[in-house]
C-alpha cells in the first residue's frame, strides 16, 4: 500500500498517538500485559509520526510494567542456495557464504519484519535473541527473561522465546496482519511435528571472536497452514477482534491459541524428512 492510499484510507485525519492508545485499549491491551505484536503500519491509515508513534502507543499502553516483544528476523543471513525471491546465481553462494557480515544482534538488520519491527529495533532498552536467522526483540519488564533461551537448531521451539512468552501469560497483537504472519503459531507446530520436516541451513556467526560460515539443521516452517486454523481461532471466545485505527486487528492470548494450534496441526502431520 502507498502512502497515497494510506492518506486516502484516514478519512478522519491524521491517525495520532492518542488514538492509537485509545483503540489499544478498547482492544484490551492493559498496563502490566506482556504482548507479542505484528504491524502492518500502512494498513493503519496516515499516522502522524508513522512508526515511531505506533511503538509509542504501544509501550505507553503496556506501561512501565508491560514488556512489549517483535520478530527480528534476519534470512538474508541464511543459505543463498534457498533464497527464492529473488535466486541468486550457483556461482555466488561460495562467495556469499563467505563474505556475508555475520550476525550481530545489535546491527544486523531485520527483514520484511516491516518498518515497525526495524523501528522497535533500534529503540533504546530494547534487547534481540542470539538466533543468526529467527531472532526477536523484546522491550520491557520480562525482555530479558524472555530472550534469555533460544537453541540454534530449534529456535522457535519449547526452549525458545515464544515458549517464554506462553509461560508468562502473554498475548499476541496482530494490527493489519494476517495470520501467516503469526510467528508464536510456529511453538504450536513445533509440538505438534516434534519429529517434522527438517531443512539444511546455514549463517554466518562470531564464534570466540571469529567469523564463521556455521551449519544450521532447522525445522521447516509452513505458516500457510495458519490461515486456516486462523478462521477457527477468529470463532473462540478469547478472541478479541476491533481496529487500530484503520487497520482490523486481534487480539487475544498465546496459550489457549497454541493449543487449538497444535491439535489442528496434530491431525495433519507432515512426515518426518
């Protein structure tokens, strides 16, 4: 979406940071909660202060007690031998493999996590996971014990940030998002597929001070599947369903959504690789 249909879109005006408190809270976001959130800022309408305010609201919303956590990942570190969107040419990826920057949790840009995410990033307290492909960032009371675990070989699994996340009562946000999108989905397919599909990946990492090329065996993902179970989650009673501004968004928590999640994927299973 343009900012020309963004414009179009706010025709009440400009979408302020007061509004978007507002409507976070008539969504049910409280101080103290600890929150997951995806963003699709242009489907919010013309912000006034674009994603800068959207993070604003969102941490004033949550208050000082709150911890407020966003995707960071990083798959322009991964192998060039997967890259689809573009490929890249065979005779590169020695070379990519190579010469890649490796992963730095404060400098390694995220990647179509959107604007809002690379934003929150760079927002001052705000910590990033270790994982070199499938990081998150966390701001807040909790980040730190949120971010503290996440295996190399099973990143999104039940050592990992979103297990943390379900452990200490937290919800997801989805504002102008689909479910897709939905990363904390992916603990319920981990539980569900424990023995699942595997994938041959790779990132360049800082090993004692020195860069390395360093083999990753990662579980392949398939969030094409949530949209499906994302109609029988929009039908429970836990579901909250409003706008941020112009943008039609979700509200409602991890657990219970992860366990309908891992019943639903339980039924059809992929077979192991």
């Amino acid at each position: 979406m343009t900012e020309s249909t963004a414009i179009a879109r706010s025709t009440h005006g400009p979408v302020t940071t007061e509004r978007l408190v507002e409507d976070l809270r008539a969504l049910g976001v409280r101080p103290g909660m600890t929150i997951m959130v995806h963003t699709g800022l242009s489907r919010i309408g013309w912000v006034c202060g674009g994603a800068h305010s959207v993070i604003s609201a969102l941490i004033t919303a949550i208050g000082p007690e709150g911890t407020l956590m966003m995707p960071a990942q990083s798959p322009s570190l991964s192998d060039p031998q997967h890259w689809e969107n573009p490929p890249v040419p065979q005779s590169w990826w020695p070379t990519i493999r190579a010469s890649q920057p490796p992963y730095d949790p404060a400098l390694t840009p995220t990647y179509q996590c959107g604007i809002v995410a690379e934003t929150f990033r760079h927002w001052p307290e705000t910590q990033r996971s270790t994982h070199p492909l499938l990081s998150l960032c966390a701001r807040g009371a909790n980040a730190q014990e949120l971010l503290k675990d996440q295996p190399l070989d099973d990143p999104l699994g039940n050592q990992s940030p979103l297990a943390a996340l379900e452990n200490k009562g937290g919800f997801i946000l989805m504002i102008g998002s689909g479910w897709e999108t939905c990363t904390a989905l992916h603990l319920a397919e981990r539980r569900a597929e424990p023995n699942g599909p595997t994938i041959q990946e790779g990132a360049p990492m800082l090993i004692n001070g020195q860069r390395q090329w360093v083999p990753i065996t990662l579980p392949l993902m398939d969030s094409a599947r949530f949209v499906t179970i994302g109609a029988q989650l929009d039908g429970t009673p836990f579901m909250t369903h409003g706008h941020i501004g112009h943008a039609f968004s979700r509200f409602f928590p991890l657990r219970p959504a992860s366990h309908i999640t891992e019943t639903a994927l339980r039924v059809t299973s992929r077979p192991p690789t």
